[in-house]
C-alpha cells in the first residue's frame, strides 16, 4: 500500500516544510512538518504527509495542520500530528483526532538508586517487574473495581488510586491534569466500554506499550537537572500504557456516531476517520464527555501501575519505596484533545487542540504545571525503542508561539510490523540487546519482532529536530537496562 | 497442519502499512467477506494452545444496522472486537443469517479467551483506506486495522 509521496512540499528552513494551502482544494490551512532532510526521507515513504493535508481541512482549523518528526502514517489523522480548531468559529473536534486508545501516555518516576549500586540486580528487577505487572494482550489485573468504582475512576482519575492508597497527592501534581480532566461525565461512557474496562485498571497492554528501567546517561542542561534532582547514573522508571479497551469502545462508538455527522454538518473531509463535530453540538459536548472519562481511566491506570513498581522494588531491595526515592518526575498523555487558550492573530481564542501521537510542551511560567518546574517548563518524556534511548526534555514559549504547545512523542515507526517481524529473529535480538546491558521479557515473542529498534525511527534524530527548531529542550538522555513488553 | 484451530482462511492477505495493519480479503458472495475477514482478524490476533482441550463456548447473537455498506462492514468487525474483549471470547466460527448493503444478522461462535495465547490486540477497524469492491470475480475488501 505504501508508495513515495509526490506531493508539494516547500523548505521554510533546516527544520520545518510547509504543504502549501494549495496543495489541494479543500485545504483551510497549510501543513508544516518539523523534520530534517533525513527524517523527511523516511516520512515521504508513505502516506503520512497525505493525511497531515487531509486534516487541514478540519472546519475551524487554525494556523496549520502540525506534524513532528517522529511522524508516520495512522488513519485519519498521521501519527505525530497536531491540530487546533477555533470554537466560536465552529471548530470541530474528532475522535480520529485523539485515536483509539484515548490518554495513551507516558510516566517517569526517578529514583535515588545508581547504576554502579545495582548493576547485578537488573535481572532481579526485571523479572520482578514481569511477575508483577499485569502486561499482554486483554490482561486482567489484580486491582478489582466495583461498577460503582468503575464510575468513580472515570470522574476522578488518578485521585481515585491516591484516595485507594495507590499512590500520593505529590503524584498527583506531576501528573497533567492532576490525573483528572474536568468535565467528565461517566453518563456519556456506553455499558460496553464499562465491561470493557472492569478488569484492565493497573495493566500494561501489548503493542508498543512497555514499562523500562534506565539510567540516565547524559545530561544535556544542568540547571535543569539541578532543578529536577537528576545526575548521572541514576536509575529511572519509565510507564508507556493509556484506557485499553474502555478507551477503544469510547472511540469507535463516537466514530460510529460522528460519521452522520459529516452530512448533518455539512462537514468536507477527505478521509471518514476524520469524522467530526462542532465542539459546540451536542455530539461534540458529548464525545468530550466521554473521552475526558476515557483520559481519567489511562491516568488512574498508570498509577497503579506506578503503583505496582514501587511494591516490586520493594520486593527486591528490602527497603521502602520513600528511602528509595521513588517521586513522580512527570505524566503526560500523547493522544488527547484538549480546550486551551491561544493567541491567534492577536486575539485570544479558545481552541480545541488535538494531540494525535504529540506531547504537551508548555513553556516556562505557564500556571498548568507544579511551581517547581515552572522556571525550565514542564517536562516531557520521549520514550525510544527498546534497544536506544529515551530523553526527558522541556517544553518551550517557541512551542507556545508555533505548535500550540506541542512537540513528538516518541520515535515514530519506519517499518511495518510485518516488515519487522518478517526481518527480525526475536531470539537474536534478545541475545544482541543482552550483549548491550538490556534485559527484555516479553509477554510474546511475536512483539519482541515486531518492535525491534530496526522497526523505528532512530530517537535521537527525532528529539535533535526538535530542540533544535526550539519546540523543546534537551535535559537529559536515559539507556535502557530492564524492559518489559506486553 | 499438525494444528488446525480455526476452519481454513485462505482467502485474506496481510498487506503493509506502517503503524498498523492492513488486510486484503476476497470472497465469492458479501456474506463469505464478512466471515472471511472477521475470521482472518481472531487468527491473527490469537492462537489456540496446543495444550488447552474442551474449553467453554459461548454463541453469541451479532446484528448490526447501518446507512451505507462500509458502515456496516466497519460496525460489523469492531462489534466483534468489542464483543470478545468484553466477554473474554476469542471468535473461531461465524453463521451469517441474513446480509444486505445495510443488515447483518449472524451468530459469532466463541470460545474462553484463556485457552488462547493471545499475541497481537486490534483495537479497531478504521475507515481509512477502506475498499470494499464487488466484481465478476466476486468480492474484495482491503481495511486498515489499529494495532
């Protein structure tokens, strides 16, 4: 299916291209696309840059359909992109526009633990880990909620687990959102998403979705790290997992709905999965309703998952997580959409962002993170494929100004999972990430294949686009030493 | 085949895409493509344990109502999907009733998801790219899945 892309693409600089709004009739705005002639290579391969023009034209959209380097195709919306649309000019929102699995995030917990101190307890950790956190396909987890609870955590979010004794109100305040978006209403969620979602609080998922041990390996900003108490060396915990299947049955239900929207508003898109409403229609109001139940969900999982790592490192040091120095350095959601305010063409405007596989990178002094980050801006976290890097950054007023407050999520896949699986001997690439310090367990050898560092973009080219197009910051770099898949 | 778990499926292909996976799937009749491709997307997310005899089934009733034909296609695959996460069902066999361009009424055929290893989850059928094709030959669909 795939077929180098012939499209119009202009160089406004080293670091950003432009679809130009004529590109195609229909189009409201202009894509831009943060990339270097490198990454841009790899994103012409497929159909990515199609769908950042078929979101530009979104009714309401403002400024230009955004992309970041670690773009690549999805559906309806591409993979690493992000798109405002003004509400009072009738601005939609799409559940394609935040995905499937709604409030698929990222986590990174520090610890006061070194390297050096640990080194030949890895595989120890690891396996713990592996025993303990419920990962792979429709796992269940061991943390039972009542229909009434159930509800509760769709209003609460992550204060549901810190009121349950999952966690500390310090958690909540690195978690975007304090772990609970506003507005939420467990009436708009369907009797199937709750089945869906009984038994998946405190699990990882499969795919992509991983929980890593690492050690940070180079400091980029020292105040920074100062600020954030980071040095070399030291050992980090990182969670990648978002709603499971309540998050899935949100969005296909509102898809399903959204799709006799498009007639009923007289809505043009070029692509069904970009079905849409008015964010002021009542369809509109009631997907928000759902997915900010949706979003709560994936926050109150990754703290029980947080959760269920402190008590494994328990387990295997003796010691209580406290005097380990196991704090919350941040959680941030990667597929959400989100009403935030902007400046565009002078005027203040409320807007509803989607962020489709992008971070939220609110600069400095901004009120919506903890005071004590408000001097570098709020951390974001960029986690790498398995056998590279992640990095901890921070967002920037450049990002403010340009992307509404948005950089990359990740690494951005460059080969199909069938590519991979087909190209790469799961048992060979155990041994060599071995050979390199990486312990991997895996709930199937299938995704071990399937996510293997060749099926993905390299990180660090990625995270180099963006501080350099001054989206974000570097701050630090982290390796990994254990991971665990589902 | 030593195993043979599901009824044959020979009429799907696995085609590429970057992020998830797309399927191509050909049938004689309408109902035959319904089948094939909610038979091709249980195989390929799960595979029963050699191990694992007499394991509970459970048939559950499926009807779904739609405005267009890619409608009820895309409604059809994301009800089964929905329906075995929920009910902890991995499908193995369909029995169409009745089909046209806006109904399907058809029995799904499951069995206890714990007798399954269970290695790739689809979260959803999407739209994008969706083909749906009849011909002399018969019928074609090509979707895209979210993995």
């Amino acid at each position: 299916m795939s077929e180098l892309w012939q499209g119009k693409l202009e160089k406004i600089d080293d670091y950003r291209w432009r679809i130009p709004k004529s590109y195609r009739p229909g189009m409201r705005v202009p894509g831009i696309i943060y990339a270097d002639e490198g990454l841009l290579k790899d994103i012409r391969q497929d159909k990515a840059l199609e769908q950042v023009a078929n979101v530009a034209f979104l009714p309401g959209i403002v400024g230009a359909s955004l992309a970041m380097p670690d773009i690549h195709w999805g559906y309806g919306f591409a993979i690493g992109g992000v798109a405002a649309t003004d509400i009072e000019e009738g601005g939609v929102v799409s559940p394609g526009g935040v995905g499937y699995d709604i409030n698929c995030g990222v986590r990174l917990i520090q610890t006061n633990l070194r390297y050096e101190d640990i080194k030949d307890k890895i595989e120890a950790f690891t396996r713990a880990l592996f025993n303990d956190i419920p990962a792979g396909v429709g796992s269940k987890g061991d943390i039972r909620v009542s229909p009434r609870e159930e509800r509760e955590i769709l209003v609460k979010g992550a204060g549901w687990a810190v009121e349950k004794g999952y966690g500390t109100d310090d958690d909540l305040e690195c978690t975007e959102e304090r772990g609970a978006i506003a507005g939420a209403d467990p009436d708009a969620v369907s009797d199937r998403a709750y089945e869906r979602g009984k038994a998946q609080a405190g699990t990882l998922g499969s795919g992509n979705h991983f929980l890593e041990i690492q050690a940070i390996e180079q400091l980029y900003d020292r105040d920074a790290c100062d600020a954030l108490g980071l040095d070399l060396g030291q050992i980090t915990v990182m969670i990648h997992s978002g709603s499971r299947g309540l998050g899935y049955q949100v969005c296909d239900e509102y898809v399903r709905g959204m799709v006799h929207c498009l007639d009923k508003y007289k809505i043009n898109v070029p692509d069904r999965q970009l079905a849409c409403a008015p964010v002021n229609s009542a369809e509109g109001r009631a997907y928000l309703a759902a997915m900010k139940c949706a979003a709560n969900y994936a926050w109150a999982n990754r703290q029980c998952l947080m959760y269920l790592v402190r008590k494994s490192f328990e387990r295997v040091l003796g010691e209580p997580w406290e005097r380990m120095g196991m704090r919350l350095i941040y959680d941030v959601a990667h597929n959400i959409a989100k009403l935030e305010k902007y400046t565009v063409g002078g005027k203040e405007k409320l807007l509803c962002v989607h962020r489709k596989g992008a971070t939220r990178a609110f600069g400095p002094g901004h009120p919506a993170f903890p005071e004590r980050y408000r001097k570098i801006g709020q951390p974001v976290i960029i986690p790498g494929d398995m056998g590279r890097n992640s990095y901890l950054l921070v967002g920037t007023q450049r990002a403010m100004d340009e992307t509404f407050g948005s950089t990359c999520h990740g690494a951005g896949r460059v080969k199909s999972r069938t590519q991979a699986a087909r190209s790469v001997n799961a048992n060979a690439l155990l041994k060599e990430l071995e050979s390199k310090g990486i312990i991997v367990k895996a709930s199937g050898r299938g995704t071990i294949a399937e996510e293997a560092p060749q099926a993905y973009k390299d990180v660090n080219d990625v995270v180099s686009v963006v501080h350099n197009a001054g989206i974000s910051k570097r701050v630090c770099r982290m390796r990994p030493l254990g991971v665990i898949k589902g | 085949m030593a195993h043979q778990f599901h009824p044959p499926v020979k009429n799907y292909e696995i085609i590429e895409h970057t992020a998830d996976l797309a399927l191509r799937v050909n049938s004689k009749d309408l109902a035959g493509l319904f089948r094939n491709t909610a038979l091709a997307l249980f195989k390929i997310s799960a595979k029963k344990k050699p191990s694992v005899k007499g394991l509970k089934k459970e048939t559950l009733p499926v009807m779904q109502k739609a405005d267009t034909l890619d409608e009820l296609f895309i409604s059809w695959l994301n009800e089964l999907l929905s329906l075995s996460s929920a009910k902890g069902l991995v499908f193995t066999d369909f029995r169409i009733i009745r089909i046209g361009e806006k109904e399907i009424e058809a029995f799904a055929v499951g069995e206890d998801a714990g007798g399954f290893g269970l290695d790739k989850e689809i979260k959803a059928a999407t739209y994008h790219g969706l083909k749906l094709k009849n011909s002399a030959e018969g019928w074609q669909a090509e979707v895209i899945l979210d993995v």
